[in-house]
C-alpha cells in the first residue's frame, strides 16, 4: 500500500522497488494505491500497479502496510494479514492519543492476530521498535543506492557546502548567518538545494566540498548516505537513523541540537580544507567506503527476499492460520451487499454526471475552437491590408520624393530666374504706367 504522492518521496520509491524484489524471486507482489489508475512518478514504470477498488483484497493476500497510516492501519483491510513496512520509527505514534491512565491501547496496528511482524531500514529504528512493542517480530532491511564508480576528489571541488532548507530551517538559519557574520564563509559557494528534482541533487553532491546535515529523526537519512556516496565530506546531525554511518571516522557527526558546535566543526573543517586536505580526504573516502559496501542495490534485494521469508513463516507454518480467516453472519453480509449497491449506484450517477459535463465542454471547446479561427482570418485580413497599405505608401513617398527633386531642379535652374526678373519688370511697368 504506497501513499498517492506524485514524486519526490524517497520512501514511496523503495516501496516500488520492495515488489520488484519481491516478484524477482517469484512472488505475485503488486503496488496498491488508493485511487484507481495512479503511480508514483519516480519509480520504475514496469512495477505492476492496482489499487483497492480494482482488486479487493482476501484472507489469502498479505498487505504491506507504511508506518504513516498511525494505530488503527490494520482497518484499511479488515482480516488480511498485514507487515508493517516502518521507514522511520518517528512516525509510528502520530495519531495516538494519551490516555489519562498511561495505559497502552487493548487493541492497535501493532497488537493485533493479523499482523506478521514489521520490517524496518536501521538498526537504530528496530530497537525502538522493539523497546516500544516487546515481542514483535522485526526484520530490517538495508537500502540500496546507485553510486558511481569515482567521484571527484576535494582537492579539484570548488570551495563550496551544501544543504537542505526544509530539515530544520530554523538551525540551519543560526548555523549559516553565524558562520557569515565571522566571515567563515568569504570565499565559500552556498548551494541551497531546494526545488531540485532527485537527480539534481545528486549532481550537487558530487560536486560540493561538504554537505551539512540538518537531519532532526529520520528512519534513515538519505540525503546523508547519497552525499557520502557522492564523495561529499558530511558534518552534522545523523538523524538517529543514519547514527549507524555517521562517526568521527567517516565525518563529522554533531550532537542534536547543539548550533554553536555544529557552527564551530563547520568553520574548523574549512580552515584545514588546503593545509589538510589529504586528511580531510580520506575521512569522505571512508565514508564513501561504508556506504558503498553497506547499501548496494544487490544488498537491498538480498535483505528484502531474506526479511520477506522470515516475515511469512507463520503463514507456510499455519501458526496465523486460526485467525486469518474472515467470516461475517450472514445479515452482515447484506448490510455490506446493499451498501455496496448502494455505492455502485452512486457512482453510475456520478458517471452520468460527468459524462454530461464532458459533453458540455466539448461543445464550449468547440465554440472557443471556432472563435479562435475567426479571429486568426480576421487578423489575417487585416495584416494583408496593412501590407498592402505599407506598399502603397512607398509608393506615394517614392512620387513625393521624385516631385521634389523636380521642383528643386526648377527653382535653381536659368529660365526660372529669368522669369521672376520678367515679372518683377512687367509690375514695375504696369506702376509706372498709372
């Protein structure tokens, strides 16, 4: 089940990729959206996609299920059984209420026969999860990530950082105008990477010095481990997630919260950046080393089928199978029929609706279609008036101008002089003559 989300959600793409590996090893696995016809934008488009109105789910399907749907999740499909895919921890109680006597939920998404276990993407977030539901049964996966096979190394970078806004504004506010207000910074190429589609960003990771991240709790941080891939040199906040990458081996972890250590690390890895570039290398190279041996795209798949396996044990062991079927008393099934009815007959009359409305448009477009080719005859019209207007006034001005010349040409010549001398004596004549 993946969220109706167009693009840029990391999370949702890892979905798609969790039933790719899923059906390379011969499961009948589908992506399921709520609306019909919809997919997420940034995955591969060969993935299989349904939705719960074109398929409706049985007691033999198993649905996985994002953390995000909070403690009431197992009701999207009343007797299904059903994994929790949690991609990060931190969410798992949004929607939770606290109940006066501090008493856990008798019944929640994380307490219920249907449920096979959950799966998550770091050692930090299975522990939680396990501290917070003892006795679930966990699995964690690994995610996989395509690096490239050399990067750029900081030596041949532009001096430069990068971050992202949206991971705790506030304190990359503090961090930066601290650092600019003691010219830590003069020299040094800010990249705000916001807006950028997920190939963009990578592109900035492998040509920046240094990422700073900003990460508050995350299941995993994923702009953490691609800028370690790309070759970036990190320093921040690990997110908790990413607590398992991050160390003073590989970069230069910040405890959370604490802006004015994060500023001060950031200020004393740029003045080393020339005198101590070496050194500062190979911290980036080891931490390009651990992701790359941690989170190929071979790994994931590999922790994907081998958590699956384990997470559907007790269906091939029959240890759920007294809870999994779904059986209703026979006025319930009615009840659903008629409200099913019901449903069917409202969406023919949606249908019919909209089928009027398009009816109605075509014949407005067609009527917008008709005006705009008058309106492109009549200015054709007029521009072939004004052309010919245009050539009409060259003409006119041509003649003008050949007039004139000839008019010049009559005052300066010899008879015309002559003949104003000639009047000047024939009314001179006529005076004297009175």
């Amino acid at each position: 089940m993946a969220p109706d989300e167009l693009r840029g959600v990391g999370g949702i793409a890892f979905q798609y990729r969790f039933v790719e590996h899923l059906r390379a090893q011969g499961d009948n696995a589908w992506i399921m959206h709520f609306a019909p016809g919809f997919r997420y934008l940034d995955a591969s488009p060969s993935t299989p996609v349904t939705s719960i109105a074109a398929r409706p789910l049985t007691s033999r399907d198993v649905l996985v299920l994002p953390e995000i749907y909070g403690p009431d999740a197992h009701e999207i499909a009343p007797g299904v059984p059903y994994v929790i895919l949690n991609q990060n921890a931190y969410y798992t109680f949004d929607g939770w209420g606290l109940e006066p006597d501090l008493a856990p939920r008798p019944a929640h998404a994380y307490r219920n026969d249907y449920l096979l276990g959950v799966i998550c993407v770091s050692e930090q977030n299975l522990n939680y999860l396990k501290f917070a539901f003892p006795g679930l049964h966990t699995e964690r996966v690994w995610l996989g990530f395509d690096f490239p096979e050399s990067v750029e190394p900081m030596s041949e970078r532009r001096r430069s950082l990068a971050y992202m806004p949206r991971k705790n504004e506030a304190v990359s506010r503090q961090v930066l105008n601290m650092l600019s207000n003691r010219g830590a910074l003069d020299g040094v190429e800010v990249r705000r990477l916001d807006g950028l589609s997920h190939a963009e960003v990578l592109d900035q990771f492998g040509e920046v010095q240094i990422f700073l991240s900003f990460a508050s709790q995350e299941g995993f941080s994923v702009p953490l481990i691609e800028a370690m891939g790309y070759g970036a040199l990190v320093i921040g906040f690990d997110g908790s997630g990413g607590s398992e990458l991050l160390n003073d081996a590989t970069g230069f972890p910040v405890r959370f919260g604490d802006v004015l250590s994060f500023a001060t690390q950031v200020e004393h890895v740029f003045s080393q950046v020339g005198s101590a570039t070496p050194q500062l290398q190979a911290i980036a190279d080891a931490g390009r080393h651990a992701v790359r041996s941690r989170h190929s795209r071979a790994i994931e798949r590999a922790s994907v089928q081998r958590a699956w396996s384990r997470m559907t044990e007790r269906l091939h062991d029959g240890e759920a199978g007294q809870s999994l079927s779904l059986i209703l008393p026979f006025d319930q099934r009615a009840e659903d029929l008629d409200r099913l009815s019901r449903e069917v007959a409202d969406a023919r009359q949606e249908a019919r609706d909209l089928r009027e409305e398009v009816v109605e448009t075509h014949a407005r477009l067609f009527d917008a279609l008709q005006q705009v080719e008058d309106l492109q005859r009549r200015i054709k019209v007029l521009d072939d008036r004004e052309s010919s207007a245009a050539v009409e006034r060259t003409r006119l001005e041509g003649q003008v101008e050949a007039a004139s010349a000839d008019l010049a040409a009559i005052q300066t010549s010899t008879t015309f002089r002559w003949s104003r001398r000639l009047a000047k004596l024939v009314t001179l004549n006529g005076l004297i003559s009175r």
